[in-house]
C-alpha cells in the first residue's frame, strides 16, 4: 500500500507541494483543500506542483489541478507544475487536458528559477482587523 499523503511546505514565498505515485480520490480533494488553505496563511506568492512520482492520471486528478491553479491565480499567485513524465503526459493529451495559462518545469530546481525570474502578480496586502 502506497503513502497517499501530500505534502505542502513553504520555501520562502512559495509552496511546494508533493503528490503521491498513486493518490485516490479523497487524497486528490485533499490537495486542492490543503493548498488553498496553506496559500492564505502563508501569504505564498505561488505553487510549485511536483508530480514526478505520479504514475497514472485520470480524469479527476487532472480536473482539480487545473480548477487549483486557478484558484491559486485568483488568490494572486501562479502554479507551476513540475515533473511530468512522459506516459503522465501523453495521457493528458489523449483525455484533452489542457493547462491553459499553468507553467510547467521539468524539474523543482528549473520551477524555482521561474519563481525567481518571473515573480507572481502583484498582491494587495492583507489588511489586519
């Protein structure tokens, strides 16, 4: 049985976020659920999504990434996918996922540089109550 538990911290102003080889149904829900929640109260800037030790993809999965990017979009950050492998991506072709404005990098190191060239849309600060 794989761990099916997603990992989200914070390196400096952005969110690295983990995803198992094999995540189910509740576990793909808990991502978009864990990252939004970890966008607000850190303050990130962005995502940076490292898919690599996905396997397969489905439907589902594919869905709540993409509606979670741009998510993280209209709460002022940008996502980047990292990791793809080639099979995971020709079976996004072929069930017509698109990513439409979502950034990918084939490797964390590469996603990280995005951030750092190219930093996410300007945020208006959060006002204190």
């Amino acid at each position: 049985m794989s761990d099916n538990t997603i990992s989200v911290i914070r390196v400096r102003d952005t969110l690295m976020v983990t995803v198992p080889s094999d995540p189910d149904d509740s576990t793909v829900s808990d991502l978009q659920d864990r990252v939004l929640q970890a966008m607000e109260r850190h303050d990130a800037k962005g995502v940076v999504l490292d898919i690599s030790s996905v396997e397969t993809l489905d439907s589902f999965f594919a869905q709540t990434v993409s509606e979670t990017a741009r998510m993280v979009t209209l709460m002022g950050g940008r996502t980047i996918i990292v990791g793809m492998r080639p099979a995971v991506a020709v079976t996004a072709t072929q069930i017509g996922v698109t990513l439409g404005d979502i950034e990918t990098a084939l490797t964390v190191e590469r996603a990280l540089d995005l951030t750092a060239a190219k930093p996410a849309l300007k945020r208006v600060p959060r006002k204190s109550p």
